[in-house]
C-alpha cells in the first residue's frame, strides 16, 4: 500500500511540474520550435540571466513544492483514507491516467508530436533550392569595403507606431524608424517592415546563422549519429570564410557570453575572429560588479568599448568585419542604463526604447570616422522579440524583424512588398560590399539588391516555412555533418 501511495504521489507531482513546465517554455519564450528546444540540449546556455532561473523555479517548482508540504501535513489524514486497498488502487490508476494525459498535453503543447511526424517525410525542398557557394563565382571590387553588422536583440520593426508601419500607438523606436527611411530598408509593405520570422532562424544562434551562411538550424534527429557539438556545421562555406579569403580582419564583440547557443563555436569554425564577451571583458578589468547588467555588458558599454577597438583595427590596412550583438532589449524586461529616459510604464517599452538611443548615437558616431566612406553598416534583429507579453493586444502575424543597409555600394529601387527572410542576408550583405554574384543566390538565399525573386516569393511563406519544419536527408548529410 505504501508504495502503491508513493507512486501515486510521484506521478501527480511530476505531472504538475510538465504541464507547468511546458506552459512556461512555450510562454515565456514566446512559442519556440522543438528543433530550438533540441538545440539548446546540445549547446551551451553559460551567462543565461538568473532572472529567468528563478522565475521557472517560482512558477513551474513552487506549486509541487506547496502540494509535498500539504501532503506531509495531511498525511495521517491521508493515509486514513488510502488504507482502503480499493481506494488506494483507484488512486494510483488516476494518477497514472493523470501523468499519461499530463505528458502528451505537454509533448504535443511544446511541438514534440508533430516534429516526430516532420522527420517522417525526407523533404527535397533544400536540396533543391540549396547553393553551394564553393561552386559560385564570387567576384570582390578593387578595393574592398569594411563591414560592421550590429545585431540588435530581438529587435523589430513592429515597435514603431501603426502609422508608420508597426503594431504601437507609440514609436518605441523613433530613431531606428527615421534611419531605415534614410536608408536602404527592405520591407514587406510600403512602410517599415522587414523580414518574416522562418522556421530554424527564430532565436539568436539561428538568427546568426542564417544570416551569415544562409542556412535554418535543424536539429538531428534523435536516431541520428550525433557528436558532442552537432552544430559547426563543416562542410559549409559562410560569409566569414569569404571575407577571410580576402584578408579582412574579423572581430565579434557581444553583451552575453559567447559560448551561450554555440555562438562562439559557429564563428570560431567559420572565420578567423577575435571574440570579445563577458568573460574577456571580466579578464581584462572592462567589466566589473558595479556595471555589469544581468546578462553581461551593457549596451552603452559595449558601443563604448566598440568605438576604441574600431578607431584601432581601422588604422591597419587590412579591411576589417566587425560584428556586434547587443544584448539589452532582451525579454523578459530588458535593460534600462541610466542615460535613458523613463517614458513608459512598461519596463520592456523602455528597454526597446533606450537600445534605440545607444544604437543610432553609435551610428551616428561612425558615420563621422575616416573609415566610414569605405565602410558598409548593416543593421538588423537577431530575431523577433521572446517577450510574448508584449504582444498581446496586437496582430503577432504581422511582426517582423528589423533592418537597414547604410552605407551600401550597391543601391535598388525594390525595396517595398517584397517577401523574404533573414536567409537572404547572406549574398545581401556580401552584394552592398560592392561584391558580384553569380546568380545572386548563395546556400539558401537570394541578393536582395538583384532582380532575382527570392524563394519565399516563389513558393510563398506557408510552404516554404511547412518544408523548412520537415525532415531533410540532404541537410544532415551535406550541411549539418
């Protein structure tokens, strides 16, 4: 009877902690993939905001916790009424009925059910559309541009105001809007817009990733061979690599810790970079307890930090990729330095809307370097923003992510009503640096500044995100090992 009891008490606690768990995730990290969960198993989560651990423990672990210590004060009462073998019996088959409805509730809630029957269908639709750069003529000018890529966390167009194009009566970003105006901005209307979130780019190693190989992260399957790290993809050839070929010197400066996501082994396996994060900042005295924020380096500092390295790596005349990823407007709240105003109730608004400032002053400051005229900066979102909250009271199918090319050697007049996705940054970005591409297609994306149609024009969003989800022999065989 005693064991019957235990079971039955093990199996209801656990259940409570996977529908809550699962709830959390699919919450709090604002409706991730599998293939993302997956990814996140394999790779490192070092740096991760304790704000996010603790707030799992108070909303998946304290309830558990609550119903053990009401069940160890109520257990003489309890055990009274278990002692009844019938009732003891009935008891362990609701709790077994409970676990079984509790962990396909959950399994199906986070996407486990239908990734299962994805990997089912070997799609072609990569190994169809997939071009391998090392069989492209890629043609560099005379004299080769810099490039400097900020990544902005979770930064959408979608946080500027209805009338000019996003989903607010405010404009959290005034000053990111009248630069994509000012600017080359590719859009999916007539006003700000920008790309549509796909499926494998939706969180910032993916979003990384896909800008700068042009490939989704899809995560082995689970009878797939596997080895410690499955995600350095070496038979691929990335933006990085092509401008090492060319001899620019490559740095990659960020808020967080590189080896969060994976990032630091993508970039060291693709590219010759020098990583500055949180821990060479903690070693070299730049970051200390006083202004240190909870994912890492703020993005005052960063930009801070980033307009002494460039004013040094510009002086060489190697050119130069510089790459930085900000980290403040991260969910849930983001972070506020104290240079920003408050001007919202909203602590996230407020957050959005201080990474607006710190960004376009250091735009503004490149803008006044020598190095700039020879300099192509290209702006964007890492992905849309987990801070699902945020949303509620807007139409979330009409989100996009953020973008801006300023600077560009290359310039086009179709810009608006155009449907792409952040693959396509890939030639994109090597096309403003003055560079020729055969084709205009590389790995999974189309040269946005080229007359070619991309392929989310050719095949429309729906099938292309419904076959990107699907099982892909040619990827794990030809990209991802």
């Amino acid at each position: 009877m005693k064991t019957r009891k235990y079971i039955s008490y093990l199996l209801i606690t656990l259940s409570i902690i996977i529908m809550l768990s699962a709830n959390w995730v699919m919450n709090y990290f604002d409706n991730p993939t599998f293939d993302q969960l997956i990814y996140h198993v394999y790779t490192s989560v070092g740096g991760t905001d304790m704000g996010i651990i603790l707030n799992y423990v108070k909303l998946c672990l304290l309830v558990p916790f609550i119903i053990i210590i009401l069940l160890f004060i109520f257990r003489k009462k309890i055990n009274t009424i278990l002692k009844n073998k019938k009732i003891s019996v009935c008891f362990l088959i609701i709790s077994i009925i409970i676990f079984g409805g509790s962990s396909y509730y959950s399994l199906n809630h986070i996407g486990t059910i239908e990734y299962l029957k994805n990997h089912n269908i070997d799609s072609k639709f990569i190994e169809e559309n997939y071009v391998d750069p090392k069989d492209v003529n890629i043609e560099f000018p005379k004299k080769l541009r810099n490039l400097v890529v900020i990544y902005i966390e979770s930064m959408e167009s979608s946080f500027t105001s209805t009338k000019e194009g996003g989903l607010f009566e405010n404009n959290y970003i005034p000053k990111l809007n009248k630069l994509a105006k000012e600017n080359i901005s590719f859009s999916n209307s007539e006003n700000l817009g920008g790309t549509s979130p796909i499926y494998g780019t939706g969180w910032t190693t993916a979003g990384l990733v896909s800008t700068i190989a042009g490939i989704p992260i899809k995560s082995p399957f689970v009878n797939d061979a596997i080895n410690d790290n499955p995600f350095t993809y070496p038979k691929i050839t990335s933006l990085a690599e092509i401008l090492e070929d060319q001899g620019y010197k490559e740095k990659l400066i960020l808020g967080s810790e590189a080896s969060f996501g994976g990032i630091n082994d993508f970039f060291q396996n693709h590219g010759n970079f020098e990583i500055f994060d949180v821990k060479t900042a903690r070693e070299t005295g730049f970051l200390t307890k006083e202004n240190e924020s909870a994912w890492g380096i703020n993005d005052k500092d960063l930009f801070e930090y980033a307009k002494k390295d460039l004013t040094e790596i510009s002086e060489s005349k190697e050119p130069f990729y510089y790459n930085i990823i900000t980290i403040d407007t991260h969910a849930p709240n983001g972070n506020v330095t104290s240079e920003c105003p408050i001007s919202y109730k909203n602590d996230y608004a407020n957050a959005v809307n201080c990474s607006d400032l710190h960004v376009s002053e250091f735009i503004s400051w490149l803008t006044k370097q020598e190095f700039y005229k020879n300099t192509t900066i290209v702006v964007m979102g890492d992905h849309l923003s987990m801070n699902g909250d945020f949303f509620n009271k807007v139409d979330s199918s009409k989100r996009r992510i953020y973008n801006a090319f300023i600077n560009s050697a290359v310039d086009t007049k179709n810009t608006k009503n155009r449907e792409f996705y952040q693959m396509d940054y890939f030639p994109t970005i090597l096309a403003s640096l003055g560079v020729k591409i055969e084709g205009n297609r590389l790995a999974m994306g189309t040269n946005l500044f080229s007359d070619e149609k991309t392929l989310m024009e050719k095949y429309g969003y729906e099938t292309v995100n419904s076959e990107l989800s699907k099982y892909s022999k040619f990827y794990n065989n030809n990209i991802l090992y």
